[in-house]
C-alpha cells in the first residue's frame, strides 16, 4: 500500500467511530452489565470524534506584541499541508478569516502540500479571493521531503493565484525587507542570503523549520518566522514533544536565540494523522513596534 492509499485508508477509516460511539451508547440504554466499560469506550469515541472532525476545522486567531525597532502587523500562517486531509472548503474559510483581519501582510512559511490527491490548481484556487499581498516560501513537503517535488508546478500555481514565493530572495516590504529561506531539510535554507544585509537595516526572515534560525549570522535577523512544529499536533501533555521533528528543542511562539529572535507558529493543516488535539488551527497576527 502506497502512502496516499494509507492516508486515504486512515482518512476515510476514522468514520467508523460512529457506528462504534452508537453501538455503546445503545448498550448504555439497554443497561448494559459492564456499564464501565461500555462509558470508557464512548468517552474514548467521544475524545477521537473531537480531535478528528471538530478540532482541525476550528480556525483561531491569535494576537502577539513584540518591541522589534520597526512598526508591522502581519498575518503569520504555516503547514496548509492541503491533499489528502485539508480540501479547498477548509482553505476558503481560511482566506475569509484572513480577509477579516487589518494586517499588512500575509506570510506563509511552508509546507502546502500533503499527498495531494486532486490537482493544486483546484486545490489552491481559494487564494485568489485573499485581499492581503501574500508572501511565502516551501517546506519539507514541498521540496520533495517526503512528498513527490513539485517545485514547478507549486511555484506556478501559486504564482496564478496572487501568492509570491520568495525563496533564498528578499523584498523590501514597506520599512522593512522580509527574507525568505528555503527549507532545512532539503539542504536549502542559504543563509549566505542575509549577507546583503547589514545590522542597521530592519530583516525580518520567514522560513519553514525554525532549526534554521540556528544557521543565521548574529545581529541581522530582527525576527525570523517559521512553522513546521505543528505544537506536536496532537497535544499530550509530556509526550507530545516526541512528536516535535526539530533539533533544537522549538515548539511554539516566542524564542530568544543568540543569532534571532524567533516565532513558531503551530499552523493549520495536519501531517500524518489528520487529527488535532489542544492546539487548533492558528492565524498568529504580529503587531510588530
């Protein structure tokens, strides 16, 4: 079985704790002898049915502050990972929510894709309703880590939808120039970027794997943004960290970094599993002074 008929095998699978909810709530009603048991399992069926078909379709915003030396207000999204668990509907009420925000910008830091099963035009079409300019670069899923490369077919798609990929480029975005990285995991995250630069300018760098704030030379990233953590997706309290695929120990929302400061965003799509626990699709918006 190929990865995508497993996911799809997953997917359309986890309808089956329905009929297995109904099943104990009918013995609960016919007064069933091990009346423990049988509440265990619903709540169990209760808790999956949560994390499985409500929590991954709650979109939030989240409002953040940071003293950085220069004005902004960015909208900060990540991990769309659109395919086999996030359909075009999830990205149209998404590009409402973003719609409905007075920022400036909106950024995206990667990972578009996962295991996409219809074509990205349709797929991506949603992004031509979004009324902010939106900037963005690739992560891991996009650059063939572990998904199909499409680099040139994503590259164009988001290109016939208003969404600029600014990767291993820079563009000066008002009072600031925003920076964008390629992806760690590919080996193309060039840092050797950043050498246009000096410490007086205002950079902010928007990356995928935030492991790659780790590389940047100290003193010319004011802010470096970046996804892929997704909080550990399915938040456990103590084990959820094990889920979390970067070196240096990131999760999510602010870190003080000798080379930068950083800001993790949890994203909104899923990877592996398409479930959500504890930690709902996010809009991060930054109000940058």
């Amino acid at each position: 079985m190929d990865k995508l008929a497993l996911k799809q095998a997953i997917y359309y699978g986890s309808y089956l704790v329905f009929p297995f909810a109904a099943y104990f709530v009918i013995r609960l009603c016919r007064g069933a002898r091990n009346r423990w048991i049988a509440i265990v399992a619903l709540c169990c069926a209760l808790l999956f049915s949560w994390a499985r078909f409500v929590e991954p379709q709650i979109i939030t915003v989240r409002q953040h502050h940071a003293r950085i030396g220069f004005p902004a207000k960015l909208a900060l999204i990540a991990d769309l990972h659109m395919g086999v668990y996030k359909r075009a509907p999830f990205l149209e009420r998404l590009v409402d929510r973003l719609n409905a925000l007075d920022v400036d910008f909106v950024l995206i830091a990667g990972d578009f894709i996962e295991e996409p099963e219809r074509p990205l035009p349709e797929l991506f079409a949603p992004f031509r309703k979004l009324r902010h300019k939106a900037y963005a670069v690739r992560g891991n899923h996009d650059s063939g880590r572990p998904d199909p490369p499409v680099e040139k077919e994503l590259r164009a798609v988001l290109a016939s939808v208003g969404v600029i990929l600014i990767e291993n480029d820079a563009v000066r975005l008002g009072n600031f120039a925003l920076v964008g990285l390629g992806d760690r995991w590919a080996n193309n995250d060039r840092v050797d970027t950043l050498k246009a630069f000096r410490a007086s300018d205002n950079v902010i760098v928007l990356t995928h794997n935030p492991d790659t704030a780790l590389l940047l030379p100290p003193g010319i990233a004011d802010l470096t943004l970046a996804g892929h953590t997704h909080g550990g997706q399915i938040r456990i309290p103590w084990l959820y960290h094990a889920a979390i695929p970067t070196d240096w120990p990131f999760d999510r929302g602010w870190y003080e970094l000798p080379t930068t400061r950083v800001f993790v965003t949890t994203g909104v799509g899923e990877n592996a599993l398409p479930m959500r626990f504890l930690v709902p699709p996010v809009i991060d918006v930054l109000v940058l002074d």
